[in-house]
C-alpha cells in the first residue's frame, strides 16, 4: 500500500510537471508569435507581402494606417509596419489580418458599435465587405471610418481609404482571384482562404503536412473537419509533378477529367502552371489525344476560342490553328448561337466542337517546356537594308510586289504570274510580315480592299500550307472563319486589308495578289542594320528604340538624362509587338518594369502621351494589364513579368522603374494610315450625336426591342447594322450618352445598358477591353470587388455614370455607336426608320421642318398614329426645346396640337389630353387672340404663341404607341394549339407522365408518337423552356425523353442547333462504375433524358441512357396552328394571386429594398417567397421571366456565408428552443 501510495504520488508529480512544461512551452509559443506579430518588417519581407496580395490600408486625410489592436482595429504609424498592419482579400470578400489571423467583421448585435475583428468562419456575424471608390462599406450601409485613433463603422460619415505606398489604389483595386485546385478530392473547387489547420489558419496555399512539399489548400473553412482539400497549381518550366511527357512532341500534358469548371477557369488553372489550355498544330498530336481518350467517353475545353471580336477562331496559346479539316463542326455563328469556346469530343468521333463558354466541363492542359510563348523573336523585327528593282517593294532581304487590279485573278492565275517575275504568292510567318504587308497595301492603293496569299488547302488535306513550302507558323483568320462548312475541294486564303485578317474562300474569286522574291543584291553588312539609329538602338519603322538600365522615378525619366530621347509612345499592335522583342531579349524578368510616355497629365483619371515639340499624339492603342488602369493621377510602365509588355499605373514620385526610349530615325517610311472620320457627316435617322463628336450613337432599350439580350447577343445586334457597342475614347462621349439617358428616361429609373467594354480576350486576361478596338483612356470599374471569373462584361447607367461588371449571358438593354459617315446596314429583320422619331419617357417625337398649314400637318401625324404635339411638363418642354434648337438656325415656329374652335367649345389638346402646362410668350393668353381659326405654335425658344391656321409652318407629332425596330428573326406565328397541348411562346407542348413502369416508353417509341402529332419530341431552347418543363414534373419520379441523342449532340432532332445545355454533372446511368466508364462497356445508342429524380440526378438535369430503355415519360413540341386563333395567350396579364402546387403567390411591383419587401408581405399576412425544391425554383423563374425584372425573394444571410430563407430560418430556431 506504501509502495502504491509512493507511485501514486510519483505519477502525480510526474503529471503535474508535464502541465506546468505544457503551460510554460504554450506561453512561450504564444509570447514567439506575439513577438513575430510585432516585429517590423523589412523592405524585402514587406515586398514579399506584397507579392502575395497583402497590402497596408491608409487613411487618406490622415496618412495614418489600419492596425488590429486586440479585437479592435486604430490608426498607427504606417512607417513601422509588422504583421498586423498587413491585410489581404481572401474568400467571400473578407478583410483578413495577417499579424491577428482574424477578419474585419459586423457584429450587428452590437448597436453601439459593431466593428471588430472575428474569427473568419464565425457565424451570425457579417464578414464581407464591398468598395464604392475609395471607401470601404459592410451590410446596412455601415461605412469604415475613424473616431479618434479608432477605427469605427458609421452609416453617414464617408471616409477614403488607400493602399499604402501606391498612386492612390483603393482598397479594392486588386480584388480576390479565386484558385481552382488539382487531384485531391476536391474534383477542382476552388480554395477556401483563410483555412484552418491543426488549429492555425492560411491565407495562401501551403506545403504544411506534405513531405513532398507540394502545395494544396483546404476547400471549406475547417480542413480538420471537412477534409476536403486539393493541390495549388504552381507556375514551373517544368513537367516534374501532374504532367504526362510526350517526347515525340516536345510537350507535356494534364488530363483533369473528374473535374469540371468553365472555359475561363480551366484557362487560368492551366495558365497558373505556366501552361495553358491544349491546342492541337499537328496530326500526329490529334492521335496522341484521340488515343489518350479512345475509352473516356468526355466532352472536354480545349484552347480553341472566337472570343476577341473583329477576329475567329484561334488557339488560346497563340499557336497556329492550321488544322482546318478538324473544325467542320464548330458553330456556324459563334456570336449569334454563343458557343464561342472550343471543346474536343472524344465521344463524338474526336471532333473539335463549339459550346458555351459557361458550360462545366473537364479540360486539357498543355506545356511546352522552354517555350517563350508569343513573343516574337527580335530578330523578325531586325531592319535590313535592301535593294529592290524598280515596282518592288524592298523589306529586310525580300522583294515585294502587288499584281494590281487590273491584273486580279483566280488564286492559281496569280501564283502563276508570280512564278513568271521570278517570285511566289506572299507566305506571312511572322507579326512584322503583316504589319509590312498592310504597310505596303495602304500606300499601294486604297482601293484594294482583299488579296490572295499564298496559303491554301489542297482537296482533302487535313490543313492549309503555304505554297512555298514555308511552315505555318502563324495564323490569323478572320471573324467567322475558318468557314465551318468545308469541303474536299481545294480551297484558297485571302487577306483583308484593314486588319489583316485572313479567309478561306474558293480559289476561283477574282482578287489582286502579293508576290515575293528574294532580293538579288546581297545582304549588306550588319554595321549598316539598324541604319539611322545611335549605336545600341534598335530600328522599327521610322523610329529607334533602346531600353535604359538605370532605375529613377517618371519625372526624371521624362527629363530624359539616360535616355537623351523621349520615352515610348505605342501606336499600335505591331508597335507593342515589336517593344515585347525588344524587352525580351533585353533579359527582362518579373521584377523589372519600364517607364513609357503615358500619364494622367491632369489628374482627372485620363491618360493621355506626353506632349513632344509641343505637340501630343491621341492615344490610339492601350495594352493594360488586368484590373488596369488602377487609379487616376499615376504614371504609366510596362510589365517586364509573365504579363511582358502590359501597362500598369505607378506613383510618379515614388515608384521607380527603368525606361523604354524612342526617337526618330530620321527616314520616313510609310506607316499604316489612320483611318479618317468626316466630323461633318450627318447620323442616319434616328442615332444621335454632338457637335465635336467623330460618333453617332443609338439607344436600343425595351420599349424598342423584341426582348433584352446578353452581351454577345447585342454586340451581334450591333454588328449586323454595321455598328459596334458603344465606347467612351473621351470624356466627352461618355457625357453625352449620360445626358441622352437621363432626357430618354425618368431619373429614378435603375436601368443597365450594355456598352463594348468586356474583358473576354484571352490574350489580356482580366484586362477590360472595348469590343472595337478603342483604347481604354481611364479607369471605369469603380467597384473592382464587384468583379470574378464570370462578370467579363460591363452595362452602363447614366444614373450613376458607371460602368458595372455583370455576366456577359445576363439580358440588359444596349448602345450601339456608328462612326459619322458611315452606312447603316439593313439586315431582314431591322425596320428601318425613315423619320427620325425620337424617343422621350414613354413617347416619341418627330419634329418636320417642311412648312404646312395646320390642318394638313394634324391629318399627317394621325397618318403616322400619331397627334400634334401635346405637352405635359417643363421638362417635356425643355426636351422639346432642344430639339428644336438643334434643327433651327433662327427663331422659327412649329405647329403643335392646340386650336380654337367656335366659342364655348372645350379647349383640348388634339389628343385629348387635358391642358395641365402653359408656356406663353409675351405675358400669357388674353381672350382676343382666342379665335375661331387659330392654332398654336412653339418656336425654337420654347415658348408657345397664337397663329391663324392657315399659315404655314413646320411641325412636330406625338405618339404614345412606341415602334419596334425589329422583327423576329425566325418568323414564329401564334395560332391554336390541340386539346391537352400546353402553350409555351410560338411552340405546342404534349407532356406524357406514365402512371405506371408499364405506360413508359423508348425513346423511338416516343419519337415515333411526337410524330404522329405531327411534332418532334422537344428541343429546349433556353433556361425558360427548361424551367417551364420541370415545373409541369411534380407527382411523378420518372424522367422524360427530350430530342437530343448521341448521333449529334450538336443538333436537335428536329435539326435545330443546340445552343442551350443542362448536363448533369453526375456520370451517365448506363455506366455504373469507373471501371465500366473508361472502358467503354456499351456501344449502344444513348438518348438524353431530362431527371426527375432528385436521388439520381438533379432535378431538371439532362442524362444519357440507352435509347431502348422503357418506362419514361417524354415531352413533344409541334408549332401552332396559325389558321385557328390562339385559346390562351401567354402574354395575358398576371392575377394578382398565382396558385402553384398547394401554395398561393402575390406579387408585388416597385423599387424597394429586402427589408420593405419583407414587411410588405408581413402586412399581406405572408412571408418573402422560400424555395423549397426544384419545381418551385422553375415556376418562380418562368414568372419572374414574365415581370421582367428582378423580385426580392427571403434569402438573406448575416454573414455572407450562410444563406437561409427568412420564414426557414426562424422555424428553425423555434424548433431549437422548443428541445
């Protein structure tokens, strides 16, 4: 017992000193990081930061910065900056500190003063935080802001921050990028920042855990619980890790097949690797991937994309897309059918294939080890001296000449001709070849609009090739092209001389062509390269160019004391192109970058060139790197980065950098000509513009158009009239579309309009871009936090003067813009507008000038459905005012809708409206001028008088009845349809539901019946068809055949191109396993059902089973009957309770926020709309569709990471209460 006793009190010792030991090591673990958290940071650490996203917020006024002080935030020294001053955007736009490990949160609770710093998967808190400028903002228009040296949130106190140490970037100006992972179990999600584990969280992606040292990151909150997690993709030269080598083709390549995400994503995921997404330049590399794939039966993202506008199809790497046989099945019209991003389907005989950008789909990934990507040699840009016979042009060792009109022949003719003078047609391996070839056809002749080149496809050959055996190293096919609808005959490659762009077009067209020929003389020494230009410097064109080592801040670079020149301007894309081949074998690397001409000169936010010998160029090209430019008042450099060449804005005073130079060689060679503008030149009827203006611009919104339409659908729009969408190249355009808005439309109207600005290309990812070609002059994304991987598109509101980034397949209203002297053009679906009716709140206008009496102008405008002018308002006034101002040189009067009749007679307007505004001249309306007789006139002043009737004067109409520009581009004509047939738009609908295994059918089975109705089983042609058909499923759990089938899942059985999908992500019924799957068990045909079974498939989603599968439903579609009128109309107006599956709807209009909306429905006795399946989100979808226009529904979150409906939400809570 004594024995006992003494190890009992030995253990316990033992224990008690392993507690104190756990303690003391705790403490000092603690009282290290406490120590590491405090410790200033060097410039090199702090750098490092930076590079990882963090950055230091800065109060404006005050020049003092954020640091977290316990739960609390103050304003410290900015000078002495530790961990705690660091702050990063992580997940779900949350503020995370890196000294603290928390984020910047609400507690809403707290009424006094909710901000504080919070664990950053805390519940029942907000987390997220949004920008407008400079100022930083959470839920309920809470706004950061400082009280003392507190930093504190306050709902009527605006205050500006910044980012430390940069030309006045706001908070948001880097926003978060998401980071889609590789393997694991994840199947390609996206990181979650900050995560934790083993009880510590990560703002980035960590190597913690792994022996192999390979970085991954969580994908929820918690690792330690969930357990889901994925490798980070890291930029490396190499193939060591996730790549398959491939010797024979100098490549290496990643399958992500049990992953899917968008085009877009799949593109940065790749290009985070230093890859990129898979292009195909040989056969033999199109068998390496067909084999690879022979037994996965997958629809996989290739590089291939017709996403730049102006310009078709391409690899996403740069690589020529010479292989044309392969895109025969690529959509007819990428723009028009929005399938602009490449697919290969290996389970449809290995075509190349086009789908929607925003599918999910697994993807391919290529790398070439060593390759420099698409910058050019220097050496292609190297200046020759050479000497040419008379009629040749002479270009760096080579001999030019252009068979001129009259000489215009069939392809071989013109190769012919060449032959004879000694030459071949013109190859083109190279940017500076283009740019010399439209060189030298702009100073040929004008006229020549097309040329034969020398590449061509022979009958059935799988590709083109140049005709003088040169290899295709380039291509650079123009909109549409190459053409789809290939055949085995030979075929023959022309170029258009404004861009360059090339055509694959039948040999037998009649074109002028180029030849070329080696020069005769020899090559002249390399001393006499470069000729005109200092030693060192390199020639382009007409100017030398050199690269200055010396790093110094813009404004002595601009003194030019190293560059003894002045600093680069760019003019245009060969310009760039040819800067990138200098920087590049200059040995740029990341951390490098180069001074150029460009600055915010009056720190308005527009960059313009500096002005040289007093004069300044326009800025007519832009190359900005994404979420570019930053901020107004900086100065400007070039990325010397994996982004080379791109522009960023840096502080003038501050920021340091090297220089490119440039100066004049002294020659004047023949550059491209700028594209002239008659400034004089009247807009077609109906497009407006400005004195001053080079532009004419169109207002295309709901009350003119069929339907909204997303951003590909209305640059389509646009281009078909011969127009682009609108941009801004000056301030001055932007305020005059803001004012042409706010006259067209009430002030209170929120209305979004598509402009040209998108961020699509994938040549400057994340960089905005106007679809026309404009250079961006100025920042216009305000709120850059706004943006993601899918808000690629940007609308405009002249409300706010913004331009808002928005999914581009999102349906708004447009602008498009035309360059004065331009033509309209007519497609069959436009109505032209022969008068110039304007559009003002509701109405139009026509204001004529010819003179007519009264009488004759009221018959001329009811003619037209309209009245004379009837006005209402002193805003009505004024938009009339204006109008008439804009077509009178001097006082003149117009008739408008008010006249005396015999005495006693009601005075009306001759609309019949009520007279409720005045506007006389001369002191009012006195009682001798009311005579029988007299009619009313307005002059150019506004103001209204009395005339005698028969005078004659212009005049202006008003209708009220809005006219449509456009008619349906397939005629769809309402009629009746059979009993039991549903109505849905132009179509008939026939759902068959079996009420038992033994009513299914096949789907022949099913194609067979559709017929005998003289239909087809159905082909859903968008969200809204899909929605309408699931919401007739309910009561049943069998899904239903649609007419898509594995022969041609590009087409509809009815021969309608698909152009809406709705795939299930789950793997196909008929293969059950992985094993079965990848072997490709079954060769039976496969038809697509459409789920209605939430335990096998979403509901809604479309699958594949085999087509002789019985006991399915099946849904037919067949037009109406347009002999007999419709029973129902679609269009009828909505009730005011709307009864769907045992639940009744009341809908209610109006401009309110979630919380009016909620008591609204409170004071109905109802709740704010739950969704509570699949059925009720597609009825909820087709309605909405009807009110066109987004409804408030009762989901909120107070966290932005948990969302719940309002009704929902308290349930629950009751429950718990109850236990």
């Amino acid at each position: 017992m004594f024995l006992r006793s003494c190890r009992c009190m030995d253990s316990v010792a033992a224990l008690v000193a392993l507690i104190y030991l756990t303690v003391l090591l705790l403490s000092r673990s603690s009282l290290c990081n406490s120590e590491e958290d405090d410790e200033v940071l060097g410039e090199n650490q702090l750098a490092e930061f930076y590079r990882k996203g963090f950055f230091i917020l800065e109060s404006v006024t005050l020049k003092r910065c954020a640091t977290v002080n316990g739960s609390n935030v103050v304003l410290d020294d900015c000078e002495r900056p530790t961990r705690r001053v660091l702050w990063k955007w992580v997940s779900r736009h949350r503020l995370f500190n890196l000294g603290s490990s928390m984020c910047l949160g609400l507690n809403t609770s707290d009424a006094t003063q909710p901000l504080g710093m919070f664990e950053c998967d805390a519940t029942h808190l907000v987390l997220w935080w949004r920008c407008h400028g400079n100022m930083l903002y959470g839920a309920s228009e809470w706004k950061v802001t400082v009280s003392g040296r507190l930093v504190v949130v306050k709902k009527n106190i605006y205050h500006e921050w910044q980012r430390h140490n940069t030309p006045k970037e706001g908070p948001c100006s880097h926003p978060y990028e998401e980071i889609h992972t590789l393997l694991g179990n994840a199947h390609g999600y996206s990181c979650v920042f900050p995560f934790n584990y083993n009880n510590k969280w990560y703002a980035e992606c960590t190597t913690e855990g792994r022996e192999d040292k390979l970085h991954w990151c969580a994908t929820t909150d918690r690792y330690d619980q969930s357990e889901r997690w994925g490798f980070c993709p890291v930029k490396a030269s190499s193939c060591d890790h996730f790549w398959e080598s491939n010797q024979e083709l100098s490549a290496c390549y990643q399958f992500n097949l049990y992953t899917i995400l968008t085009w877009s994503q799949a593109l940065a995921t790749c290009r985070a690797q230093g890859g990129d997404l898979l292009s195909i330049t040989s056969l033999a590399e199109h068998r390496y991937i067909r084999d690879r794939l022979a037994n996965v039966g997958a629809m996989v993202w290739i590089g291939l994309n017709h996403l730049k506008d102006g310009y078709g199809w391409k690899w996403s790497d740069g690589a020529p897309l010479s292989l044309v046989n392969f895109t025969t099945a690529l959509a007819a019209g990428p723009l028009e059918t929005n399938m602009p991003c490449g697919v290969y389907n290996s389970a449809y005989g290995a075509q190349w294939q086009s789908l929607s950008c925003e599918s999910a789909l697994p993807y391919i990934c290529k790398k070439t080890p060593n390759n420099t990507g698409t910058v050019e040699p220097l050496e292609n840009w190297q200046y020759i001296p050479t000497e040419c016979a008379d009629g040749w042009w002479p270009h760096n060792g080579f001999c030019y000449h252009v068979l001129a009109e009259k000489e215009s022949g069939s392809w071989k003719e013109s190769s012919r001709v060449c032959g004879s003078l000694g030459a071949k047609l013109i190859s083109l391996r190279s940017l500076s070849e283009v740019e010399m070839l439209l060189n030298l056809l702009a100073n040929h002749s004008s006229e020549v609009t097309e040329v034969w080149i020398g590449l061509w496809k022979q009958g059935s050959s799988p590709g083109v090739e140049w005709s003088d055996g040169s290899p295709v190293a380039l291509t650079l096919w123009d909109q549409y092209q190459p053409v789809p609808n290939l055949t085995d005959s030979t075929l023959c490659v022309k170029m258009e001389t404004e861009k360059g762009n090339w055509l694959l077009t039948p040999c037998d067209e009649q074109h002028p062509a180029v030849c070329r020929r080696e020069s005769q003389s020899p090559v002249q020494h390399r001393g006499t390269w470069d000729e005109g230009c200092p030693a060192g410097w390199k020639r382009h064109g007409h100017s030398c160019y050199t690269v200055t080592s010396h790093e110094q801040t813009f404004e002595d670079a601009a003194l030019g004391y190293y560059c003894m020149a002045s600093l680069l301007t760019v003019e245009n894309r060969f310009e760039q192109a040819f800067v990138n081949s200098l920087l590049s074998a200059n040995g740029t690397n990341s951390s490098m970058n180069y001074w150029i001409g460009l600055k915010d000169q009056e720190k308005k936010g527009e960059y313009r060139w500096l002005p040289h010998n007093g004069s300044s160029l326009p800025l007519t090209f832009s190359n900005w790197n994404k979420h570019q430019p930053v901020s107004a008042g900086g100065c400007v450099v070039m990325s010397g980065g994996p982004a080379l060449g791109h522009w960023e804005v840096k502080d003038c005073k501050s920021h340091k950098a090297s220089s490119v130079c440039k100066m004049s060689s002294g020659h004047s060679d023949a550059g491209l000509p700028e594209r002239h503008i008659d400034a004089y030149a009247p807009c077609p009827p109906g497009w407006e513009s400005h004195s001053g203006l080079l532009h004419c611009f169109k207002v295309f919104h709901d009350e003119k158009v069929l339907m909204k339409r997303s951003w590909v659908e209305a640059d389509f729009f646009c281009q078909a009239l011969g127009a682009q969408l609108a941009s801004f190249q000056h301030y001055e355009e932007q305020v005059f579309v803001k004012h042409l808005l706010s006259t067209m439309f009430e002030g209170t109207e929120g209305r979004w309009f598509w402009v040209g600005l998108n961020k699509r290309d994938p040549d400057h990812p994340g960089a905005w871009e106007w679809s026309d070609g404009s250079p961006i002059v100025t920042s216009f994304i305000e709120d850059k936090n706004e943006e993601d991987d899918r808000r690629d598109c940007a609308v405009y509101s002249d409300l706010t003067n913004n331009m808002m980034p928005r999914p581009c397949d999102a349906k708004h209203e447009w602008i498009c813009k035309l360059s004065r002297g331009d033509k309209l053009k007519k497609p069959y679906w436009y109505t032209e507008q022969s008068q110039a009716w304007v559009f003002y709140r509701g109405a139009e206008y026509l204001l004529a000038n010819q003179p007519y009496n009264w009488h004759a102008v009221s018959l001329a405008c009811q003619m037209m459905g309209a009245h004379l002018l009837s006005i209402h308002s002193r805003e009505e006034s004024q938009f009339i005012k204006e109008r008439l101002q804009r077509f009178s040189l001097g006082h003149t009067d117009w008739w408008i809708g008010l006249s005396f009749g015999p005495p006693g007679e009601e005075v009306r307007w001759s609309d019949k409206t009520e007279i409720d505004f005045q506007n006389w001249a001369d002191g009012g309306l006195n009682s001798d001028l009311k005579k029988s007789g007299t009619c009313l006139s307005v002059s150019s002043t506004g103001k209204w008088s009395v005339k005698k009737c028969s005078e004659l004067h212009g005049y202006v109409c008003k209708r009220r009845t809005v006219s449509v520009v456009e008619t349906p581009q397939e005629p769809h004509y309402i009629g009746a349809c059979p009993e039991k047939w549903l109505y849905f738009g132009h179509k008939c609908l026939l759902l068959h539901l079996p009420g038992s295994p033994n009513e299914g059918k096949s789907w022949k089975d099913a194609q067979s019946i559709c017929s005998l109705f003289q239909g087809s089983l159905v082909a859903i042609e968008d969200e809204i068809e899909q929605a309408y058909i699931t919401m007739l499923l309910p009561g049943s759990s069998v899904g239903v055949w649609i007419g898509l089938r594995d022969e041609d899942t590009m087409k509809w059985t009815n021969g309608k191109p698909v152009s809406y999908t709705n795939w299930s992500p789950v793997e196909p019924k008929s293969y059950p396993t992985q094993d079965d799957w990848l072997s490709g068990a079954a060769d039976e045909p496969l038809c697509t059902v459409l789920s209605n079974n939430h335990n096998f498939h979403l509901t809604g989603k479309w699958y594949d089973e085999k087509c002789s599968e019985n006991g399915y439903g099946f849904v037919c579609q067949k037009p109406q009957d347009t002999s007999k009128p419709p029973t129902h109309s679609y269009h009828h107006p909505l009730p005011d309770n709307i009864e769907y599956r045992s639940s009744t709807y009341k809908v209610v209009s109006g401009n309110m926020s979630w919380y009016d909306a909620m008591h609204m429905c409170i004071e109905n006795d109802s709740e704010l709309v739950s969704i509570t399946d699949a059925y009720h989100q597609a009825f909820l979808t087709v309605l909405v569709n009807r009110l066109d226009g987004p409804h408030w529904i009762g989901l909120y979150s107070q966290d932005v990471r948990t969302f719940c409906f309002a009704l929902l939400c308290e349930c629950l809570l009751c429950d718990t209460v109850d236990m």
